[in-house]
C-alpha cells in the first residue's frame, strides 16, 4: 500500500512557508531595482552595477528555494491544494523575480543620458510595480491563514479580495508604460541605441508587474480549484 505523507510529515517541511519566503525575495528585488535606477539617474554606475550583483544573489536564493519546493512536493505529499496548481503558481510567480534580474542586468549595460522627463515617468512607474507586487505579497500573506483555518470561506474571501486589487495596479502600470513608449519614439534623443535598450527595458519592467498579476490570478484558481 502506498505511504501518503501530509505537509507536515516531511521532516517539518511546507511549501507554503517556502513560497512566502519565495515571494518575499521577489519584493525585495523590486525594491533593490528602484535603488538601482536612482543610482543609474545620479550616474553611480558604481552602485549601478552593486546593486546588481545584489538582486542576482537574490535571484540566486529564490531559485534555490524554487527548486527546494519541487524537490519537496511530490506525488506522495498530502496536500490541501492540487500539486500541479501549486507548482504552476511557483513558476509564475518565479517569474517576477526572474524579470527583475533582467532589468537589473540591462540597467548595467551602460550609463544612460536620457531627458529628465522621460527618467521620471519611469521612476513613477517602478512605484506603481513597487505598489503592484507589495499588493501582491498581501496575497500571499494569507497563505498561513489559509492553513491554519482550514480553507475557511471567510479567509479565502479575505484572500481573494487582493486579486482584482493586483489586477487594477498592473494595468496602471500599462499606461505608464504606453506613455514612456511613446515619448521614447518622439524623442530627439541622437543616442538610437540607448533608446532602444531603454526601450527593451520598459518592456521587461512591463513584465515584472504583468507576472505579479498573473500569479494573482493562479493562486487564485489554485484556491478556489482546491
């Protein structure tokens, strides 16, 4: 007959714990990048390029917590909620810091002579994904909760209450990001190639709150498929 572990038979291990301290690494990134741009601004290339190493060695730490969680969640392990469901939300939400290292490494590649305007709507919208993913960790805040009541109606309508709170930052975040596109392509900026790496980094900043709401919507299901 086969052995069927619960969460808390694993020599102590749970997923759940892991994935919030996953999720709180992705947070920290994001603050780490705001610096990282500043930095860029004030033209510390120095602190550039620390404050990048720094966010790698956090995307380092969430990978090896990644890769702890799907060593851990097997077959076997009892689980409140579908073991596919689960995965499928760590790898989404992974990809929130994964962008983030993206943008933290594009940020190093040279020192940046972009207008003033321009440098401070892309400041106004590294807050609204700041704002974006901390909403986002509200979230997962709940995620102890949620075990600990059992899956309660009243909690898991506590917990859910965030997703469309997520969803609405993230599309702010969208019209930031179309107004920055737009001054990028009427800018008589003669640098065409920082213009264009700029342009690749908007995008890639577009994804890190794109994946926080994506990872909103998966926990969701997660929650209400269970």
């Amino acid at each position: 007959m086969k052995f069927v572990r619960s969460v808390t038979d694993v020599f102590g291990y749970s997923p759940f714990e892991d994935l919030h301290r996953h999720a709180e690494l992705c947070g920290k990134a994001v603050e780490k990048l705001i610096e990282q741009f500043q930095a860029s601004v004030e033209k510390d290339f120095e602190r550039v390029k620390s404050l990048e190493r720094e966010i790698d060695s956090m995307e380092y730490q969430a990978d090896k917590i990644k890769h702890e969680i799907r060593g851990n969640v097997t077959k076997s392990l009892l689980m409140p909620v579908d073991r596919q469901d689960l995965l499928q939300f760590l790898k989404v939400q992974d990809s929130i810091i994964d962008n983030t290292e993206h943008v933290a490494h594009m940020l190093s590649y040279r020192e940046f002579s972009i207008d003033g305007e321009i440098w401070e709507l892309v400041l106004n919208l590294l807050k609204k994904i700041e704002e974006t993913v901390k909403e986002y960790e509200s979230l997962v805040d709940h995620m102890k909760r949620l075990i600990a009541t059992s899956f309660s109606k009243k909690e898991i309508k506590d917990t859910i209450e965030h997703v469309p709170v997520v969803e609405e930052l993230e599309h702010q975040c969208d019209k930031i990001q179309i107004e920055i596109h737009r001054r990028i392509f009427s800018s008589q900026h003669k640098d065409v190639l920082e213009l264009i790496l700029l342009n690749e980094i908007i995008v890639k900043l577009g994804e890190i709150a794109n994946s926080a709401a994506r990872s909103a919507d998966v926990f969701r299901s997660m929650i209400l498929g269970r």
